[in-house]
C-alpha cells in the first residue's frame, strides 16, 4: 500500500509518519483492496477553533473503492485516529457486504446422483 503524507501549514512530529504507517498497514486486515491512501493534515491559525484546530483528511485511491474519512481534534494524533476509526468502519462495511451469506443448509440442499 503506498501512503502520502501531505501537510498544509503544519509542523509534523518526528514519529507521526512511523505511527501512520503502523495503523494504516494494519488496515489490510480486511479482505479490501487499497492501493493508495493520501493523508492530508491541515493546521487551522485561529485560535477561536481550539480543539478542533487539527484536521487530517484520508483519501483512498486505487483499484479498490473510493473512501474518504476526516478527522479533528486537538492535535494530530487525535484527528488522524478519528479519521482512522471513520476510515476503518467503512471498509468494514464494504467488507461484510463482500461476504457470501449462504442458508444452504444439508436439509436443504438437494442431492444430485
């Protein structure tokens, strides 16, 4: 999976990038193709938006189905885990959709000779 890191008007942390790759391979879990994610995050100046002041946005791109998720919060780290929880309950989604729920069951399964 190749992840982008964009930042518009922020300074990021030394481990941010370690820690995104981290939780953003573990997404491969799921049985949903990924071929790229771009992590956006946007620092907001005014001090009036105080705890929502960090926004990371996650774009999925790639062979797979198009997925968005943003994030905000007091820092980085917030905002990119609730962007991540976001992100994560879709591809659940898409996930258990993909799956076969047959009722076959042996009583009801006719028996071909």
């Amino acid at each position: 999976m190749e992840i982008i890191i964009h930042a518009r008007n922020a300074q990021l942390a030394e481990d941010f990038k370690g820690i995104t790759t981290d939780k953003l391979q573990s997404l491969n879990r799921f049985s949903v193709l990924i071929q790229g994610i771009k992590v956006e995050i946007q620092h907001e100046a005014n001090p009036r938006h105080g705890k929502s002041s960090h926004e990371v946005t996650l774009t999925t791109h790639g062979a797979g189905p198009f997925m968005r998720a943003e994030g905000k919060g007091h820092n980085d780290l917030a905002a990119f885990d609730d962007a991540v929880q976001a992100l994560q309950l879709q591809i659940r989604r898409i996930h258990e959709k993909s799956k076969d729920v047959g009722r076959d069951t042996l009583r009801t399964k006719e028996i071909i000779d």
